[in-house]
C-alpha cells in the first residue's frame, strides 16, 4: 500500500475527529453532570470532543453509546461483525492494511521512496487532485443513502473545507512528508495493529487505545501542512437550538482551515444521559450487520506492497 493509498485512508480518520464537532468546556460554561453522564445536549457534545482532543478513541466510543449497547458493539467487534465508531469512516476496511505498511520494518524507506515519484515536485497536480476528489467526495456523501440528512450535511462541508486546504497546503514538501511518514510509522509500530484478526483480538476498548499514538500522530503530521485539528475543536461554539422531552437539536459553529463550518446535530437522552443520534442508530446497526469485507485486492486484510503496480 503506497502513499497514496495511507493518505486517502487517513483522512477520513480527520472527518471522524471533527464528525462530532464540539468545543473544549470553558471555565465559565461548564455544565452540569449526573454520575450517568453529562445532564444537558450541549456537555455531552463538549465530553466527546474532550476525548477527541485527547485523541482517545476508545474513551470516545463509551461515552458515545450506552453501557448496554457498547458491551454488544464489543461482541460483535470480537467476532469480526463491526469496527465501530472506525465503521464511521469511508474506507474502514482499509485499515488494518495502512497500519501495517507503516509498521513494515522497511516503511520509511518505502514510503519515501513513493512518495519520491509520485508526489515530489508535483504541486500543480496535488492541488488539482485535492480539487478533484474533494468535488467527487461532496457528490458521493450527497448521494449516499446510508447517511442520514445531518450528516450529509455536515459531511459536505467538512470535505470542501478540506478540500480548500489541500488545494493550498504544501503536499508535495519532501521534509514535511518525510517527518510525517517517520511519525505515522513509529505510531503504527506502536498500536501493532497489523490485521483484521489483530483488531479482533484485542476488542473495542483495546484496540481503541492501542489506536491513540495513531490518532495523535496523524493530527501532528496534518499540523505540519498547516491544519490544526484541536485549535478547531476548541475554538468550536456550541448551542443548544431546541429541547423536547428525551429529544434535542445543537448547533454546532466553528471555522475549519478558514472555512466557516455550521450544522446541527439531533441528540437523544436515554437513562438520563444525552447521546448523538447518529451515533446510536449507527452503532445499533452496526452490531447486526454482517462481518466488514476486506479491500479489494486484499481479502485477508494483508497489505499490498508499496512498490506493488496498481490497476
């Protein structure tokens, strides 16, 4: 799997940093909690965003889903049914094989040497792609049936303000991308998550943790092309639009590389702790669902080789 391939798989893990869109609490806006959880919309948002800062994962999908539900989304983690919250993402099956091409003993050298003919010195053609597939994504989250109306948008917004900074950011830097891929691998070493079976093995909660050198890595080395993730999740305001019984709308403002972003997300309170809507019905279904597929041209979850030709 080359650079190309662990770029593409790696960026969405940024629309799941921002999927839930929430701000850090601030001294004078911190609201009130029960031992169930936080007792309003707005400070269940901000909790998950304080894992997602954190870079924790596995912190985030306890505090995304109820006790019941998490314990299922484990069983069926173990028995190779669900990747959630990873099954958020496009491209979910496509990790294991990303992360072990970055902890191949031999993945610097690899992927810098990809990196060398296909990107270097290619600034004009990065950005067109960067146009190009930004255009493509917006389209394909529009169309897509599996996403529910607020996703969709929030989604959209999210690719065409990414998709502005990769226009802009200096992708084909060789010493950027070279700190990058040195950070990513050591990472990857790190998380030693290398299969699908080895995801299955370790179940929700450690593979979640074993992911958070990863999450952190992979937001380090988009600061170095100029995106800073945590100062968008901290700068974020938070509202809550509107309350009805066991049911709430919040709205969600923050601006991502220079691009207003603006959106309102459906929250659901069941046992006295408030939850993102999406969260639950995805996760609900994902527990049913069928075991994930391998990549095409992978079928076991074992990486291609990155000098290995592609179709």
């Amino acid at each position: 799997m080359g650079h190309r391939r662990i770029a593409i798989v790696l960026l969405p893990v940024l629309l799941a940093l921002l999927s839930t869109g929430c701000s850090r609490e601030q001294a004078d806006g911190i609201e009130p909690s029960s031992a169930a959880g936080p007792g309003t919309p707005t400070a269940a948002v901000r909790e998950l965003t304080s894992h997602l800062v954190a870079s924790d994962f596995a912190g985030f999908a306890r505090s995304a889903v109820p006790p019941d539900l998490h314990a299922r989304l484990d069983n069926a983690w173990r028995e190779g049914r669900t990747r959630w919250p990873l099954d958020e993402l496009p491209l979910a099956a496509s990790h294991p094989g990303a992360l072990a091409a970055l902890a191949a003993d031999d993945a610097e050298q690899a992927l810098q040497r990809t990196f060398d003919r296909q990107f270097a010195n290619a600034a004009l053609e990065l950005r067109q792609t960067a146009a190009g597939l930004g255009l493509f994504s917006v389209q394909f989250i529009q169309q897509q049936g599996s996403y529910s109306d607020g996703e969709r948008q929030h989604f959209a917004q999210l690719i065409t303000a990414i998709g502005s900074w990769a226009a802009q950011a200096p992708l084909s830097d060789r010493r950027r991308a070279t700190r990058s891929i040195r950070m990513l691998a050591a990472a990857a070493r790190e998380a030693d998550l290398t299969s699908a079976q080895a995801f299955a093995d370790a179940g929700i909660d450690e593979a979640l943790d074993r992911l958070t050198p990863v999450v952190s890595a992979g937001k380090q080395a988009l600061a170095l092309y100029g995106l800073d993730l945590d100062t968008a999740l901290s700068e974020m305001q938070v509202t809550l639009e509107s309350q009805t019984g066991d049911t709430a709308k919040v709205r969600l403002q923050y601006t991502l590389a220079d691009e207003p972003v603006d959106t309102i997300v459906d929250m659901e309170r069941r046992d006295g702790r408030w939850y993102v809507g999406d969260f639950l019905v995805n996760a609900e279904a994902a527990v049913s669902g069928a075991p994930a597929a391998a990549p095409e041209g992978e079928p076991d979850g074992t990486p291609v080789p990155a000098d290995a030709p592609r179709p």
